[in-house]
C-alpha cells in the first residue's frame, strides 16, 4: 500500500514543499513516482519520514540526519537510539516547563505588588532552552538561511548567545499577550510581529507570502513547534495567525 504525498503531508504534519525538499536532497524519496507526477510513499518511507522528524525535534540538521541514517544498519537499534535521545529530550523539556512556570509565577506576584519583577540569576530564564531548534529550521528557507549562516559567521560567540536570548525573549513577550487574551491581529501582538519582520528583513528582503510561510513553518515544522508549544500550549498557531494578520494588513 502506498500513499500520495498529499496524504503523507496531512498524516505526519509537514507541507508537502517539505518532503518534495527532502526528495530533492536525497533524504527521503517517494516509493514511486505516478505518471501524473506525482509522488506516492510506501511503509518504508513512512518509517524512514518518522525517524526524520524525531531527529528533526531533537534539533539536528538535514545534513547530520543525512550521516545518522547513511550511517545506520538496523532499524530496530537506530530507533532504540531515538527513544533515548526522546527521554534525554523530554528531560528538558521538563525542565523548560518549570521554567516557565517559575516566571509566571514572579510575574503574577511583582503584579500583585505593584513592583517591578526582580532577576537574580537572569540565566534562570534560560534553563532548558535550545534556540538552534528553530534557527536550524530556517534550512526550510535555503535563501534567507544562507544570509544568517554569513550573519552568524562575523558574530562572537556573545553576541550569538545575547541574539537567541532575544528570540526566546520576543516568544516570551508574545506568550504573554496570548495569555492576556490580545487577538492575534490586535495592536500590541502585531508590534511584536512588526519587530520580528523588520529583524528578518534587515538581512535580505521576505515578500508577504514567503512571511506566511515561515508562520506556517511555526506550526508545521516539528521543530519550531516543539520550541513555541514548550513556551505555551497554542503559542505556535498564535504566531502563526499574528503573522497572517501582519502580512494581510501591512505587506499586501
């Protein structure tokens, strides 16, 4: 039995732009191609697609799970191996969770007091957090990827450090808006959006649809999904719809 890629993309959650990327680096071909052109995925492939994207929510890049699975013999060992890096994984995410938590709660009490919210250990804020998922998965965008690879190739390692604290920050402050009940098109949500785009776009120029697509990617990539939903439940789909309202209202 075979499935085409479009049933394939529903079932697993990635676009099919994705898996027919993934075909195209020779990471994951279809079992068949029809005579209409269009690609059809068997069992193995399924298989071959769930231990992608288990190695894609642990953070690791399409060339490194290219050497993973070049490098593998047995099915059975290899998945043993994923199940171990999935509790490693769950550990953190774990720790994320009290995290969050954790600030929540000295938010919620410096309210209460009618006091600015002290830090102590400001590192505190950070604990569990790995921004490299979801820069990583700019991958899924080669263009603009290249152009932070350069960025990031004339950064010392601060200011790297200080720019992903920035990008768990700005989820942070859009965590809290979702939160405070802010639609997704409201001012203050798409203020933060606004930030975000100008971020992007101070690197090279991203059209209103290629916009929607890396907020699509914030739900359809596994990765970026793992890093928003670990923030809060919801906060992928939230940027993604803030997005959508951003480049409707400001970029058609």
């Amino acid at each position: 039995m075979d499935w085409p890629i479009a049933e394939v993309a529903r079932m697993s959650g990635v676009t099919a732009r994705t898996l027919r990327h993934y075909d195209e680096i020779g990471l994951l071909a279809p079992a068949r191609t029809g005579a209409n052109g269009h690609r059809y995925y068997g069992e193995g492939q399924l298989l071959l697609l769930q231990q992608i994207l288990v190695l894609r929510a642990l953070g690791l890049s399409l060339e490194d799970i290219g050497r993973v699975l070049a490098e593998q013999v047995d099915e059975v060992e290899a998945l043993r191996g994923h199940h171990l890096r999935l509790i490693a994984e769950r550990d953190r995410l774990d720790t994320l969770a009290a995290t969050v938590s954790r600030t929540i709660a000295e938010l919620e009490q410096s309210r209460k007091d009618g006091t600015p919210m002290t830090i102590n250990r400001p590192e505190n804020l950070f604990d569990g957090i790995q921004p490299e998922q979801y820069q990583d998965s700019l991958r899924d965008f080669p263009e603009h990827a290249e152009q932070v690879a350069q960025r990031v190739a004339g950064m010392s390692p601060q200011d790297i450090e200080a720019g992903q604290r920035e990008r768990t920050a700005q989820m942070i402050r859009l965590a809290e808006l979702m939160a405070e009940g802010h639609r997704a098109d409201a001012g203050p949500v798409q203020t933060e959006i606004d930030g975000q785009y100008q971020a992007l776009t101070a690197l090279r120029p991203v059209s209103a649809e290629e916009y929607r697509e890396i907020g699509r990617s914030c739900v359809d990539n596994p990765a970026w999904r793992t890093a928003y939903e670990a923030i809060a439940p919801g906060l992928a789909a939230f940027q993604r719809d803030a997005i959508d309202a951003y480049a409707a209202d400001r970029l058609a």
